[in-house]
C-alpha cells in the first residue's frame, strides 16, 4: 500500500510541474500569438456561395 501511496503522490507531483507555466517569456508568446493571427489564411468572401 506504501508504494502505491509513493507513486501516486509523484504523478501528482509530475502532473502538477507540467501544468505550472513559466511567466518570464509571457511577452515572447504573446508575439507568438500575434505573428500566428496575422499569418492566418482566410476564406474567399463568396466562400458561402460557393459551397452550395
């Protein structure tokens, strides 16, 4: 039972450190986030008209 004890508290562990993010590189992914938006393809306007 101990070791079932152990390995549940080191996936919690793990789970826990995986989920945590790093606030340091918050201004590195928000133009990430920008270059992503503005590289983004777009459907023709008469996109609706078409697909009938």
């Amino acid at each position: 039972m101990k070791r079932l004890t152990v390995f549940f508290m080191r996936s919690v562990v793990f789970v826990i450190a995986g989920c945590t993010s790093d606030k340091s590189n918050k201004g590195e992914t928000a133009s990430e986030m920008a270059q992503l938006f503005a590289s983004e393809k777009t459907l023709p306007s008469n996109f609706e008209s078409l697909s009938n």
